[in-house]
C-alpha cells in the first residue's frame, strides 16, 4: 500500500472538515431560506468520499447519488460554486437549474448527482464501459446508498458488469437508513455486498468511520478493477448524523445510537492519529480549521451575492 | 385423394415466404412431423413440417421462388403413389399470383413521392434494409457509434433489422444484451453522457417503459440539469405500435409519452426514404433521439437516396402529396392509409386532398400544417395512437390558435379506439384506423 505522507494526513483532515463545515453552513442557509427543496447532508459520512478520493486518478470518473455536496468538495470542486448552486445562482456548477441533487463537473470527471435512487448504478456503469471501449486504463467509481440496493436496475447493472468485465468499482455507502427505513427493515439477508457474489462480484466490508481503513480498501479495490478483472465491491458501513433531506423528524432512530456515532467521530479519529504521529499540534489544527470556517464563509457569501440565473436561461441547455 | 400444403405463416406480420429448400422429391413418401421444406421471411428461416401423410404429388414452387404468398399452396401430397391431378394447374395460378404481388409492390412505392432535390437510387430496398444501410454508414465513419439490445448480434435482430452487422463490426459494436431493459438503458445513457455514441434497440418500445426512467430522468434532463454540460448522444430505436395480433402489452404507441419531453427529440419513418434520411439525422444529433419504427413497415420498400451523407433535418415535415381542399396531417404507418384515401376521395368524390408526412414529431414542423390549413380551410389528423392527448391533439392546437379564421369545419381526428388493443383479428381491425375511417372523416370536414 502506498504511505499515507505527513500532508496527505493534513489533506484528509482539512478535506474532512471542509466537508463537515460546508454542511453545517449549508444547513444554516437552508434554516435561512437561502436553499429549497431537499437538500441531504453528509455529516458523519466524510471518511468514505475523502477516503476513496486518496486513491483516486485524475481521468477517474466518479458518479454519486443526491447527497453530493461533500463529493464535489472531495473532487477538488470549488466550494464557491457549489454553494451558489445550492442557493439556485447563476455561478452555481449547473448554473442554477441542477440545484442540490444535480450538480455536474465534466472537466474533473464528476457525473452528479443523480436525483433518482438507483439511476446512477447503471449510469456509472455505463461510463466505465466507455473507459472500457476507449482502453484508457481508468475506471469509474459508483456510488450506491443502501436504500438503492434494494432496487432492480442496480442488479440489472452488477450483471452487465460482471458479464462485460467492466472497470468499475460500487460504493456502497451504507449510513443503516434509506430515508427513515433501517436497512434491518429493508433488505432481506444481510451484508449487501454480498448481493454482487450471485454475479461472480468480489466484495467487502470496510468500516467507514475510519478514513484509513477506507484508502486501505479502496487503493486494493482501485487496483483490482483497473487491472480489467472486472468490478468489485466496497460496502462502507457509516452513518449520518443528521436526517435523511432537511425536513426528518428522526422518529426511526434514538438519540443513544446517534450519541454512539458521534462518540467515534472520523474527523476526531484522523485528528488523534495527527496528534499522535505529531505530525500537527492542537493549535496548528484549530488554525486549519479557523481557515475552513473562513473559506466555507465565503463561499456562502460569494453564492448570496451572486445573481440569479437571467430570465433567458429558463430555455437553453434543453438541447445542444 | 390429394392434400395441398400451403405456405405457412411464420410471425404475426408475414405475408410472404420464399422457398429456399425442399427437403422431399416428388414422389417421396412423407410422414406427419417429417421436414419437407425450409422457407425464409424478411425476419428469419423456418422449417416446414408435414402433418398428413402420403405421397408428394407434385412441388408447385421451385428451390429459390420468392414471394410467394401465405396461404398460397406450394406442394400436394396424395395418399396414392403415382397419382397425377391438379397440380399443374395449380402451379400456373401461382405464377400469377407472384406476379400480382410484384405489383402490388410498386404500386405501395407510389406513396413515397421522392424530393425533388435527392438522387434516387433505382434500386428498391426495404425500410428494414435503410435502417440497417444507415446504421452500418455511421459505423463505418464514426468509431464511437455502437449498437447494442437484445439480440441485435448472433441473432441479427428480432427483426432482422441488424443482420450482418455483427459479422462487419464485430462484438466490440454490436453488443447482445441480456433481458434487462433498464440496466442496458441507463448504461448507454452513462456510456453517452461519458462522449460514445450509442444507438439501443428495443426489441419494441413497448420494452422501453421498463427504461422509461433513464431515458426521461438522464437521458432527457441532464444536460439542463448540468447547466449545459453533459449532453447525451444517443438514439432509442425499435418497432413502435401495433404489430398484427400481439394484443395490448405489445401494441402501444408512444409517440405522444415521448414527444411531450423536454429534451429529447422524437422522429417517426414512414418510407424507406426517410427511414435513412432521419436516422442518420438521429445518429449524428448531439441529443437523445427517440427514433420510432413500425414492424408492419419493415418490408415495404422504396428508393433511397444514393448519398451516404444525405439526412433529414428535424422539424421539416414532408408534403407526401399536394392538394387543395383538405389537409391530412399523418406520421408513420398511417401515411400508407392517408394517401390511399386520397385517392378513394379524388376517385369518388372528386377532393384533392393535401397530405402530410409529419416525420418529426419533436420539434413538430406547425409551419407547414399552418400554411396547409390556410390553402385547404379543412384538416384531419391521421395517427395510430390513442385518442387522448395525442400528437393529432396538439395539431389542433396549433391549428386553432395560427389558423383559425381559416377552419372552414370542426378539425376530426382519426385515432385508435380509446382502449387496450384486443387480440382477436376482427376486433382488432375495429381498434385501428382504417382507410373507410380516413374517407368519413373527410367527408364530415367537407359536410358530404
């Protein structure tokens, strides 16, 4: 495996926190009236996208689901332009018509954002076929929440990648809720990884509250799908602080399991190991995250100040 | 006594055979099961198995007859050896009967009034034949474009409609998928949005509603969703509407679902002609492209334009025949039925009428429906889908609101029955629009 330097530690730290931050004010904005419509928040997941993101190659393409925003940010995708997004500007990444769930970066190989659950699993498929057909060597990560893995186009897609050898490697970010449906209630059997063995596709569980275990699986998992065996599988247990979209009355679960989540945070478990390794002091940390809360800042105030799409652009971008 | 057996009938939509292989002599001893005969449709080769047993009389065809009509007998089998009857005799009907079928041949490529500014082939092929030349044509210039849907490849095609492309382009570009709509769907959609160029075959469209969410959601929306940024270049192909007694799951015409979406565009052949003219409009389009065919049309044949560059932009209907005292506004199979009509009505009751192809559903050419209008001060719409918001529908719209000071009478619409296609043949005759319901409802625009 390749060594986790100094600065990548730094890096996943301020990723991480960028993600949680960028959340938190986006939550605030939401409160605000600056958001609408749904509007779902990664807080708690940010060691699955910042773990894969160590792992991945610049023509890599990723595809994800509607819970975006902190995929984008690990993309490298400027916080600014995400926000404007989020709040319907003209500076947003879909110039205020893709909104939350439907946020696109062509040139760094993001294909959203996908509004309907389960659409991306084919769709994801489909682009690593391309890579496939191109011979480029690269591959596509796809991301699945657990809610989709109970739905059929997902299983139409296994087989295709199974049976066609596609380089491309499922994620599934499995937070235990399809909207307030606990996995328990929802999928049969259990481990949903193990759903790819009927197609002939490897799988494994990771712990994703931990970014490390994460870069371990998916450099291996990475390296597998890229060397044209064909896809693989990461079921990456995490769970989500916050409800499903904004408005969640979090009936389905108790305040002790979330308090047991908090307990083993992924932010705070990177921020021990760089205490620890001594590689940043407290105050060095508190100073990268003064300069995030900055940054998110903004962001936000770059999107509010920003202009609402121009009445004209209701009609273009329906066909090229 | 001597039993005839008769050219059977293969698939819902066959009319003729031909007779590529007598597997018996005259004079052989069949029995029930023994294979006598194989014969070739336009879809598929089949073996002919005998039912009755005795002596082969007489083989009214020979190896390589073509056309020969269904029900048509082709052999005569006798239950005594030597006996000697009809046969002759029957064998000159059918050398008459092939020659009414040519005929009728030529007179369906009457309806397909070539533009004035195409070079035209002088061979004649079949829609079926335009749509795979021009698939192979794209091929052939752009590595991108690949093919792929339930047996396009080792199959040739449900319909034949790929047939020999697998052996040009290999399994790389003509890909057969498994039985899963959806997944096959959104992959091409994802292979599109990623710069391919996929073309996906329905087996028929009526399988495209199990992906009718990858080609609305993605396929439609996404490159307004992404501000601009991610088009999807791909066509949605396949037979669409009713076939010939394969009942209601299997009958249905979309061109209205489709025709109603934002950024998809939707085109409808009606002629070998502008099978190949729209569709490499289609393939080359940087959007996704509905492209609906008609398993009935694929053996009506025609000229085709010699050029392999030459297409059909979208939105330009095409003024099948010119008149002056009505308008019909048709699409796909029914332009066949409109123009046969016309003729019945110019015969009979002396109306010249007017009738257009529409051949571009979305974007829709009002355009030429208007100017139309304003000539003939009457118009019907024509069209083989349900009655309810149909694509007749919003021609009236349009009429209503650019031409209305010009309705001379009420616009009528033709349209199916407002029900699930039955199976039964008399019932279904009833379901579609027929040639007596295009004549009344002139007649009732001109108060006759």
């Amino acid at each position: 495996m390749k060594k986790i330097t100094k600065s990548d530690h730094l890096k996943i730290y301020s990723y991480m926190l960028k993600i949680r931050r960028f959340e938190e004010r986006s939550a605030q904005l939401y409160g605000m009236g600056h958001i609408g419509g749904f509007c779902h928040l990664y807080i708690g997941q940010e060691a699955v996208v910042v773990g894969v993101l160590m792992t991945i190659k610049k023509n890599d393409s990723v595809v994800t689901t509607y819970r975006d925003h902190g995929h984008m940010i690990a993309r490298g995708l400027d916080p600014k332009k995400i926000m404007a997004e989020l709040t319907g500007r003209a500076d947003g990444y879909s110039a205020g018509k893709g909104g939350s769930m439907h946020m696109f970066s062509k040139e760094n190989n993001f294909y959203g954002g996908h509004g309907i659950v389960g659409a991306q699993v084919p769709i994801g498929t489909g682009i690593a076929f391309t890579h496939k057909y191109n011979g480029d060597k690269n591959i596509c990560r796809t991301y699945i929440g657990d809610g989709a893995m109970n739905n059929g186009q997902v299983f139409e897609a296994f087989n295709l990648a199974s049976l066609w050898k596609l380089p491309v490697l499922y994620i599934i970010e499995n937070n235990k809720y399809g909207m307030g449906t606990s996995v328990e209630r929802a999928a049969a059997g259990s481990d949903l990884y193990k759903r790819g063995e009927a197609f002939g596709i490897k799988g494994e569980i990771v712990d994703g509250m931990n970014v490390y275990s994460v870069i371990k699986a998916a450099e291996k998992a990475g390296e597998y799908v890229r060397s044209g065996k064909g896809p693989y599988i990461l079921e990456v247990q995490t769970y989500r602080y916050r409800g499903h979209s904004m408005s969640d009355p979090a009936k389905y679960r108790t305040k002790a399991e979330l308090d047991e989540y908090k307990n083993s945070d992924p932010i705070e478990v990177v921020k021990d190991e760089i205490i620890k390794k001594k590689i940043a002091s407290n105050k060095e940390l508190d100073k990268i995250g003064k300069e995030i809360i900055e940054e998110v800042k903004s962001a936000a105030d770059f999107a509010l100040e920003s202009n609402f799409p121009d009445n004209n652009e209701l009609y273009t971008d329906v066909y090229l | 006594m001597s039993i005839e057996i008769l050219m059977p009938a293969l698939s819902p939509t066959m009319t003729e055979g031909n007779l590529t292989k007598w597997l018996v002599t005259e004079g052989q001893l069949v029995k029930a099961g023994d294979v006598i005969a194989e014969i070739e449709t336009d879809k598929a080769t089949m073996e002919v198995e005998a039912v009755d047993e005795g002596f082969v009389e007489k083989l009214l065809f020979k190896e390589g007859d073509v056309n020969i009509p269904v029900n048509k007998p082709i052999a005569i089998i006798s239950d005594q050896q030597g006996s000697k009857s009809k046969g002759t005799k029957q064998s000159e009907v059918s050398v008459e009967e092939k020659k009414t079928t040519q005929k009728k041949e030529v007179k369906q490529n009457e309806n397909q009034l070539p533009k004035e500014d195409v070079v035209l082939n002088d061979e004649h092929i079949t829609m079926r034949e335009a749509i795979r030349d021009t698939i192979a044509e794209e091929m052939r210039k752009d590595k991108k474009v690949f093919i792929l849907g339930e047996e396009v490849a080792e199959y040739q095609g449900a319909y034949k409609v790929t047939q020999g492309l697998l052996e040009e382009f290999g399994e790389k570009r003509v890909i057969d998928t498994p039985i899963s709509e959806q997944g096959f769907t959104g992959l091409a959609v994802g292979a599109a949005f990623k710069g391919l160029i996929p073309i996906v075959e329905f087996m028929t469209f009526n399988f495209s509603m199990q992906a009718i969410d990858q080609i609305i959601n993605s396929a439609a929306k996404t490159l307004y969703m992404s501000g601009g940024q991610i088009n999807c270049p791909i066509v949605f192909r396949g037979p669409n509407g009713a076939a010939a007694q394969v009942a209601a799951q299997h009958s249905q015409d979309f061109s209205s679902w489709y025709a109603q979406v934002p950024g998809l565009k939707v085109l409808a052949p009606s002629t070998p002609l502008n099978a190949k003219g729209l569709l490499r409009s289609a393939i080359r389009d940087p959007n996704p492209v509905i492209f609906l065919e008609n398993e009935i049309l694929y053996g009506l044949k025609g000229e085709v334009s010699s050029d392999n560059d030459f297409t059909i932009p979208f939105g330009k209907a095409n003024i099948a025949k010119e008149g002056s005292d009505t308008t019909i506004v048709t699409y796909s199979i029914m332009l066949q039925k409109s123009l046969e009509a016309a003729k019945i009505l110019k015969n009979e009751f002396n109306l010249d009428l007017e009738v257009i192809d529409l051949q571009s559903l979305r974007p829709l050419d009002s355009e030429t429906i208007i100017n139309s209008v304003k000539k003939t001060n009457r118009i019907v719409t024509v069209e083989e889908s349900w009655p309810v918001a149909s694509i007749g529908s919003e021609v009236v719209n349009i009429v209503q609101k650019n031409a209305f000071d010009y309705l001379d009478a009420p616009i009528i619409k033709v349209n199916s029955a407002n029900v699930p296609m039955p199976y039964s043949s008399s019932l279904e005759k009833l379901y579609l629009p027929q040639i007596d319901d295009i004549v009344k409802a002139v007649k009732e625009v001109n108060y006759i």
